[in-house]
C-alpha cells in the first residue's frame, strides 16, 4: 500500500504549465484551485457512478469550474499532489462538457470527435482529452490515474461523486482501484479455470500497470479482496482476457446525441 502519492514521486510540471509558471513567478499572488463547486455538483448528480447530466445542464458550477481550469495559474499547483488532483478534476468535468455539448463517444466516430477533435483551454492552452491524458497525466507516473479519469461511458471506472483534492488524494486513489478492481462488471476471476476476464483499461496500459508492480497479474493481485485469487494473481497463474469495452453513457442525459 501506498503511503502517499508524493512521497512516491516526484514534482512534474505538465508541458501546459510551463510556460504560464515562468510568466507566474515575474507576478503577484494567485489564488489555489476552488474545488467546492465542482464538488458539490458531483455530490448532487452523481451516484454510484451514475451520472444525471440533465440535472448537471443548467448548473452554472460546471461552467465556472471549467473557467477556472482555462485560467489557474500554475505557480498555485506547487507539488505533484496538487499537480494531480488539478488535472484529474480537470478530466473529469471536462469530460462531462463534453457530453453536454452533444460530442459522445459511442461510435467510433464519436470517440474522435470525444476524445481528438473537441479541444479546451486548460491554463491558457489548447488540448483535448486524450492529449491532457497521455501527454499531461501518464507522464505523471500514476497507473492509478485510470480509476479516476472518467470519459463518461459505461465500462469505465465510476465517476467519483465527490472532487479530488489534494489532502485526500492518495486515500481516493487507493479506494478508487479498490472499487473498479473488485468490480464483478468489469472485472471477473474464474480461480477453478485460472482465467481472468478484465477490463480493456488493462490491456490498453498495461505497460504501465508492469512497470509498477512487475506484470499485470501482481498489480492486480494487490487489490483483489478475495485472498486465494490474490494469492494466485501474485503468482501470474491466471490466463488473463479483455473484455469488450462498453462505450455506452454512463448516465442519463435526454439530449444525448443518437
């Protein structure tokens, strides 16, 4: 288990924030990133991971805090804690602008619009999601980033119904994995047969899921409630398979695209 996640790693600045932090420190002071308002709208329209984006479309909270993400400035995230929970929050209500605006990853179609051709200002600078994933976030060296990014489909992890924050972050982490790992809907251990039907989220970054805990198998094992499985997921003896990536919404919205 891990005791915290800066004791683990260290301070890394995204491409994004470089050069709005050498801008912040010829200036005064800044303020910290608010999550309250984000938060409480995930505490009223988030539940067990189910996502009420109807009741989530005239809440201004969402739009102030997607402001907010374009305009932080950099020098207020001053460890990789902060860094973290800033681009995670980040993701995750972006994501669910996304949706809002009509984009749906759903089709193919849809995911390259979702995911490529829909772009944001995130401190000052242009991205979109899958670039603020694998360009800002993995480079961060946290696989455990995978149960808390959300691109509000079905087969991903539950989107959290509270923000992230710095202070409670490596408790959330932690209990994030918990939660998708001993998932039965996306997760399945057949420990007579020795085989494992996981998630895509695996088979996608397993190569970060290795690099932390040796192969894919042990990571697993390290989470898993069930004592045998665990024990035999330690041992890399289960015959490991992906399942089918469900790219339906995760919620309810009755304006969502066909």
């Amino acid at each position: 288990m891990k005791q915290s996640v800066t004791a683990h790693r260290s301070v890394i600045l995204s491409p994004l924030a470089a050069p709005i932090l050498l801008l912040a420190m010829m200036t005064g002071n800044a303020a910290s990133p608010d999550y309250s308002g984000f938060d409480e709208l995930l505490m009223q329209n988030v539940h067990n991971g189910f996502v009420d984006y109807d009741g989530i479309t005239d809440n201004p909270a969402l739009g102030k805090f997607v402001r907010q993400v374009g305009e932080i400035d950099a020098r207020t995230l001053s460890n990789h804690d902060d860094q973290l929970t800033f681009y995670i929050n980040a993701y995750n209500a972006l994501a669910i602008r996304g949706i809002l605006d009509g984009y749906s990853p759903v089709t193919l179609f849809g995911r390259y619009t979702f995911f490529k051709s829909r772009k944001y200002i995130v401190m000052g600078e242009e991205i979109n999601l899958l670039d603020l994933e694998r360009k800002v976030l993995i480079p961060m060296g946290e696989p455990r980033i995978h149960f808390a990014i959300v691109c509000a489909s079905t087969s991903c992890p539950h989107l959290s119904s509270r923000a992230y924050l710095p202070e409670t972050l490596e408790q959330q982490l932690e209990q994030g994995a918990q939660q998708f790992i001993n998932d039965i809907s996306q997760n399945r251990f057949d420990l007579h047969e020795r085989k494992a039907y996981v998630s895509k989220i695996f088979d996608w970054y397993e190569e970060e899921f290795e690099e932390e805990a040796g192969s894919l198998q042990r990571y697993l094992a390290r989470y898993v409630e069930d004592t045998e499985v665990a024990k035999a997921l330690g041992n890399d003896e289960f015959d490991v398979r992906f399942l089918k990536y469900d790219w339906n919404l995760n919620g309810r919205y009755s304006s969502k695209p066909d």
